[in-house]
C-alpha cells in the first residue's frame, strides 16, 4: 500500500500548528513530525501559507459538516439555529488548533492566526447566512439582509456564551436559547 505524503504532511502540519501556533510553525518542524524530507512538502505546498490555507479549508469543512449534523428539517428557523451555534461554538472552544489561533492573536497578533481566526468566522456567518436565506424563503422570518442578521446572531451567541461569563455567571444553555429567541424572534417592542 502506498503512502500518502501528501495526507501525512497535512496531519502532521495540522499538529505542528495546533501545538506550536502560526508563526513557532516550520516547515522542519513539520516535516520532522511527518517523516519526511523538507523537500518533499514543497512538491506539494509552495509555502508555509499555502499548506496553512490546506489546514484551514479542512478545518472550515469540518466545521460545516458538524453544523449539518445537528440540523433538523423538521424544527423552526430558531431551534435549528441555536443548535447549530451552540454546536459550532463547542467546536471551536474544542478544536486545538482553533483555539491555538486565537491564543496567538491575543498574545502576538500574528497577522496569518488573525486571518485565520477571520476564516473560521467568515466560514460561520456564511453558514448562518445560507439558512437565515431559506428561512426568509420559507416565511419563517422577515425579509432581512441575510449576511448582516447572520453576523448578528453569531455575535449575540458569542455575547452571551463567553463574554457575558468573563464577569456573570455562565448562562445555561437553555438560557441562552430563551435570550436568542427573545431578542431575535420576539424582539424588545410591547
């Protein structure tokens, strides 16, 4: 059976990553954890920025499939959102390399782990935007710029599931679907 150098670069370049940050990252490093010559990763990757948008494009799909997961066709617009946040959130509070990427732009502010930490958001409200469109197709929901209500609602989840804990008592999930529902559904108007 012949062996993928390609796959084995990219796992041990995920890893590298994950560990060490963008910018502690080499392509000796990589290719150490890969077994493989340096020379061999350039047949694939031009670059440490190139093998980088690799990582992060698994990294978006993955995210994109454990949102699928959780989605129900037969709940409402705001059930599934809820779930598909509170899903994608745990992912990447999870994922270390996600979390990795967001450590070094508050410590170092490494300009590739920003764009990085910008993809993953980008690759969210894109997601959200997608399904606030089929909502307001099926009437679900009011006619609405989709990319603006989709970047809304990422943020008010975030809001409300990490920044609120920085200096309240960590909402419960439960509440936090109430706290979604009543600003977003129902609104603040008597």
């Amino acid at each position: 059976m012949a062996v993928d150098r390609r796959k084995l670069i990219v796992e041990a370049a995920s890893k590298s990553f994950a560990l060490f940050g963008y910018k502690a990252t080499t392509m000796d490093q990589v290719a150490k954890i890969a077994n493989v010559g340096k020379g061999t990763i350039y047949t694939f990757f031009a670059n440490k920025e190139q093998l980088f948008q690799e990582i992060m494009n698994n990294l978006i799909h993955e995210m994109k499939m454990v949102a699928e997961e959780v989605v129900d066709p037969n709940l409402r617009f705001f059930d599934n959102l809820n779930r598909v946040l509170d899903k994608l959130l745990d992912f990447r509070e999870e994922h270390e390399l996600a979390i990795k990427l967001s450590q070094e732009v508050r410590e170092i502010n490494t300009q590739m782990a920003l764009e990085g930490v910008q993809q993953i958001e980008k690759a969210v409200v894109g997601y959200i935007q997608q399904q606030v469109k089929k909502a307001v197709d099926k009437g679900e929901i009011k006619p609405c710029n989709p990319e603006i209500t989709a970047f809304v609602m990422m943020k008010l989840f975030i809001a409300l599931t990490s920044d609120w804990k920085k200096t309240h008592e960590p909402l419960e999930k439960s509440q936090v679907a109430e706290m979604l529902q009543f600003y977003l559904q129902e609104g603040l108007a008597p």
